[in-house]
C-alpha cells in the first residue's frame, strides 16, 4: 500500500488593518494610480503590532483544520510556506509548532 500526502483543506488569515494605496502617498513618493497600474494592488493587509507571521500562520491553520474538519491531532503535518518569517534565522515553522487546540 502507498501512502500518499492528501491536502484535506487550506486556510488563510488576513490581519485586521487595511492600508489603501492614498495612506502611502503621504509616506513614499507615488500616487494610488501608479500602484494600481504597474501591480494592480489597491489595498493591502498590515499586522497589528507585536503580530508575528507565525501569528497569523496559526490562524491561518486553524482555518484550515475548520475547513477539512479535522482536529491538530488528526494530522501528521502543516505546511508554513513564507518569505517574511517571525526571525531570519530560525525560520517561522518552529515557532509554529505551538498548539493549535
């Protein structure tokens, strides 16, 4: 028998704070319309303070677990994919290893 890694559901989290493009104006030097047409983004999400990827890993996970209704201790593993870890060194998955329950 072959045992095989089946993705049981996904979540994601995005923190509270949106930031529009027009708040950036005021801090760097480009318009809303600048943004929008070389990215296409016209908000974005920022971490409260204090709020670690890992934080925001957590409720991310938890939203997964909902979705595949499954408990932390149901599953062998959860993968933590960033470019903007908690630390350069170690990486945010340790520290997102506390429980979830």
């Amino acid at each position: 028998m072959t045992i095989r890694a089946v993705v049981r559901g996904v979540g994601h989290y995005l923190p509270d704070r949106v930031v529009p493009n027009v708040e950036l104006e005021a801090i760097v030097q480009t318009s809303d319309e600048w943004i929008r047409t070389r990215s296409g983004i016209e908000r974005r999400h920022f971490a409260a303070e204090g709020q670690t990827t890992s934080d925001l890993a957590t409720r991310a996970a938890r939203a997964a677990l909902a979705d595949a209704g499954l408990e932390a201790d149901d599953v062998d593993a959860i993968i933590l994919a960033t470019s903007t870890p908690d630390l350069t060194f170690p990486a945010a998955a340790p520290w997102f290893s506390r429980p979830l329950a």
